[in-house]
C-alpha cells in the first residue's frame, strides 16, 4: 500500500500543476473577456453621449429666442408688445420695464 503511494505521488503532483495552469489560463482569459466587454461599453457610452450633446444643441438652436420670435412675428401674425403693456408683478411690486 505504502509503495503504490510512493508511485502515485509523481503523477498526482504533475496532476495539481497542470490543473493550476489550466485555471490560470482560464483566469486570464476571463480578465481578457471582462477588458473587451468594458472597452465595447465605453465605445457604446461615447456614442450615446455624442448623440446626447448632439441633440441638446439641436435642441438650444431650435428653441434660442431669436428663432421663436421670428416664427411667432411671421406664422402666428403676432406683434411686439408696446412699451409699458407688459407688467411684472414682484415681491416688492411692480416691476416697470426699463429701456
């Protein structure tokens, strides 16, 4: 019994290394799958935030108060207020505008 101990103890330790190397191997390759999975994320982040900004400033030139006007004077048959039409009310009272 002693003996066949003696004889399988080689063969086992070459066992636990090549199994250690295989898991290392595997490690590394999951680390490897994780890295690319992060980097095609960031990929994807930039586009979407790209096409956020991009859209945002769509979004400013569209609605900036020089094109509303425009459109509200020519679509709508709107005119500018008159002096004095407008009046805000404050905390404090009436705000007259100034010009």
């Amino acid at each position: 019994m002693n003996l066949n101990k003696q004889k399988a103890l080689p063969f086992i330790s070459i066992l636990v290394v090549i199994v250690s190397l295989f898991v290392i191997v595997f490690i590394k390759m999951e680390v490897r799958k994780q890295g690319y999975m992060v980097y095609k994320l960031s990929k994807n982040l930039k586009k979407i935030t790209d096409k956020n900004r991009l859209a945002s400033m769509k979004l400013a030139k569209i609605i900036r108060p020089e094109k509303v006007r425009g459109v509200v004077l020519t679509q709508l048959d709107s005119q500018y207020a008159p002096y004095g039409q407008i009046i805000q009310m404050t905390e404090k009272g009436v705000a007259l505008p100034t010009r």
